[in-house]
C-alpha cells in the first residue's frame, strides 16, 4: 500500500486541539493537522477571510504535501474541503465533510451565524466573546460537551484576528453565496466523498438536506447515530473507525 497523509481542518471558532481524541483513536503517524488563518494561526496581511481566500489557503497547503491525501473537514473547515474539491479535486485522494448540507439551496444559516453575518450586531457578539475570560470561556465549552483542556485551547485562541476572521468569513458565506457555490457539487463526485452525518448537530441542516446534498457530490452519507456537532470530540472511537472504514474501501 502507498503512503496517505490524513489532513485535518478545523472550523470556528477552534483550534486543532479539537482533534487530539480522534487522532489518538486513528492512531496512525502520518495525520497532519492544518489550522485555517485566524483559527489558532496567524492572519496574514491582507487576508479578507472570506470563503475563496480559505479555499485557495488550503489548496496551497495541499500542494506542500507530496503523498495522496485523505482530507477531513469539519464546521467552516468542512466548507473549506468542500470547495477545494469542486474546484481542485486532483489535490485529494478522498474527502470527507460533516456540512455538506451548507451546500443545499435550501440550507438556512443558524442563528449565531446570522448575527456574525449582521453588521453591527456581529461586532459586538466577537466583542462580548473577546471580554470574556480564557477560563469563562473554557467553562461556557463545557457546556456544551467539550472536554476542559480543549476548550482552553479554542478560549486561548480567541482575540482580534479571530474575531476579525469570524465575521470576514461568515459575511462572505451570507446566503445565496453557498447555494450559489453548491450549483457545483456534482464537480465533487470526481473525488471518493463521505458526508458525516451526525444525527444531533443542530448547525447544519436537516437530515434531508445533508443527505440530498451528499447525494449531489456524489459522497456516501454514514450516520453518527446521537452524536452532534463535535462528534470526533463525543465519540472518538466511533468517528475513528467511520474514517478508517471509509480510506480502507478505497484501497
């Protein structure tokens, strides 16, 4: 078998500590984790942060790593995944995206987004979530099922390139920007696909949509029974061998 390299991508607002129980679980040496600009790395000069600038981002990333690559996607890095692969599919040996269905002309963005999305009243939500204390922050994570040292990590990460990467990128995805970018799904199908489907994750679409959009990109739906929106977080090992099922069928 020739070697892969897994590639991680987080979303918003992370960083790749998200990932350390599923890459303990894959438990392979060849997972390279890439943190999207302002997400846990430094924001360039000049970088707008909007969904074109993260996707050829990534695609120079890709093009720095020499073996095929098996990239996963996650919240706004599902998104990044997504349109590399309708736009540069021969960077990738397979791809797999938990948002598929932010791709459906149907799709709705969730309420947070709205907010980042609307001037002013987006401004001041990263604002209010800058004043908070790391720990504050941390504890507020918990809350919603993110282990304490992971929420530290995304806390830590959270200033004014963050804040500024957040709005920049949710403006640039107001809809009809992503039904409009999910016209070419079908482009997709020219790389194997999975579209993680957990079954609790409240952000990104019906389970109508998210299949019908998978089905479009020509991507196999597997279903994470009572998982949400950090299923790689909530059950490791399951995601683990989802993937692992997944990358071995295509040998």
């Amino acid at each position: 078998m020739s070697p892969m390299t897994v590639v991680l991508v987080h979303g918003n607002p992370e960083t790749d500590a998200l990932w350390d129980p599923l890459v303990d679980a894959l438990d392979r040496d060849d997972v390279v984790r890439l943190s999207p600009p302002g997400f846990g790395a430094p924001l360039p000069e000049g970088f707008s942060a909007t969904c074109v600038e993260y996707r050829d981002w990534l695609e120079g990333e890709l093009k720095g790593i020499d073996q095929p690559v098996d990239l996963v996607g996650h919240d706004a890095g599902g998104i990044h995944v997504v349109n590399v692969v309708m736009h540069r599919p021969e960077l990738v040996r397979s791809w797999v995206s938990d948002v598929v269905g932010l791709f459906d002309p149907d799709y709705e963005w969730h309420d947070m987004a709205l907010v980042f999305q609307s001037p002013g009243d987006g401004e001041q939500l990263v604002e209010t979530m800058q004043i908070r204390t790391a720990e504050e922050r941390a504890a507020q994570y918990a809350t919603v099922g993110l282990p304490i040292d992971i929420g530290r990590s995304m806390a830590a990460a959270m200033g004014p390139e963050m804040a500024r990467a957040i709005l920049g990128f949710y403006r640039s995805a107001r809809q009809p920007a992503m039904a409009q970018a999910g016209r070419d799904l079908a482009s997709a199908a020219v790389r194997p696909g999975l579209s993680v489907l957990a079954t609790d994750d409240p952000f990104v679409g019906s389970n109508e949509i998210r299949r019908r959009a998978a089905e479009r990109a020509g991507a196999r739906t597997e279903v994470l029974d009572g998982l949400g929106h950090w299923w790689m977080v909530q059950d490791p090992v399951r995601g683990a061998a989802v993937l692992t099922q997944f990358w071995n069928g295509l040998d």
